[in-house]
C-alpha cells in the first residue's frame, strides 16, 4: 500500500531526476530498503527526516509537506493478516471498513468485549 511518506519520496526523488539507486546510496540504504519504504512495506527510519531536508535542501514548503505526509503516514495501522485464519481475516476487514462509521458506544462496547477476553498475564 502506497503511503504518504512513500509518494512524498518517490515524488521528491522523480523531480531530482533520481533513480532509486541514487536516492538509496544517498541514504546509505540499499534500493530494496528504500523501495519497501516507499511502496508501505516498511516505515521510513526517523533519522531520515533531518536527512532528508539536509540533502535535498527542502524549502520551508517543502519541509510542512514532508513533514505533513511523515505525520499522516503515522496515523496509519498496519496488519500482517498472513497467518491469520479466515475468520480473523474476516473480523481485520470488516473492522477497517466499519471503523469510520462506528458511533461512540459501539466502539466503547467493542473495547470492552476485547479488554475481556484478554487472558491474564
């Protein structure tokens, strides 16, 4: 899943005139790496931020869109439903489509039955 932070890189580095390559040995990560990071497989290091701005020298323009797509990349949570059975599959799906329709008591009575069957520690 292509996220914020991913399209904000890929955009950056397009517009440098830059392969993955190029942008990857700046990083001093291996395309791969940077590739995962770009398409939502894996999160962008934090020490990439600073790293960022320095070595593409972003205007304060350019820096509020960076920083806004890293934050709203944040706000994202991701499953790895690979192992998960069909029921579980089922149950993730359904969740994430229902999420944003859920009213205040609903999400409360779900938190609760969750916090339920939570075994002991």
């Amino acid at each position: 899943m292509l996220t914020s932070i991913g399209k904000y890189l890929r955009k950056l580095r397009i517009d440098n005139g830059e392969v993955l390559r190029d942008m990857a040995q700046k990083l001093s990560v291996s395309s791969s790496f940077l590739s995962f990071v770009e398409n939502g497989k894996k999160k962008m290091p934090q020490a990439w931020q600073e790293r960022i701005k320095d070595i593409y020298q972003l205007s304060p323009a350019q820096q509020a869109e960076f920083d806004s797509a890293i934050a709203e990349t944040s706000n994202t949570i991701e499953l790895d439903l690979r192992t998960a059975s069909d029921s579980e599959r089922q149950l993730a799906i359904s969740f994430a489509r229902q999420f944003d329709s859920l009213d205040e008591e609903t999400s409360r009575r779900i938190l609760s039955l969750l916090k339920k069957s939570k075994p002991e520690d």
